[in-house]
C-alpha cells in the first residue's frame, strides 16, 4: 500500500501578505477621524507590529496615509481625513 505524501501548500509571497496588511489597515483608518499610532493600529488590526508597519509604509508611498510626528508620537491617518 503506498503512502501519499501530503502536498506543500504554496508559501505566500511577502509582497502579497503586506498588500494583504495594508488593506486591513486601510479599512480600520477610514473609521478613524484623527488616525492613530502606529502601535494602536497593530492592535486593532491583529497584526504583528513589524507588519503593520510594512503595510503603514506601503499605504504611505501610495499616498493613501500621511505620517507625522505629533509631540513624542507618531500619528498615521488617511490622507483627505
């Protein structure tokens, strides 16, 4: 009788997963009217801090959030709010 081999399941591209991020953070920024850190984002939005971060940097270079220094913190919100 022959063993069947359980298939590797396809890894995810990275570009993909911070894509996938950037959406989340997006979607919870647009119920915000003054934004919110970058460490309030990963908690509400479930992920780790590195990628919410990654995915914060990628809604910023599409022009989709502006980053500013408020005082000793760091305020992300969409852009047009």
């Amino acid at each position: 009788m022959a063993v069947k081999m359980a298939e590797k399941a396809e890894p995810v591209s990275l570009v993909y997963e911070i894509g996938e991020s950037a959406g989340k953070v997006y979607q919870y920024l647009s119920k915000k009217e003054e934004g919110d850190t970058p460490a309030q984002i990963a908690k509400a939005t479930g992920l780790e801090s590195t990628m919410s971060a990654m995915a914060v940097g990628w809604l910023s270079r599409e022009n989709n959030v502006s980053v500013e220094r408020a005082g000793r913190k760091i305020q992300v919100r969409l852009i047009g709010r």
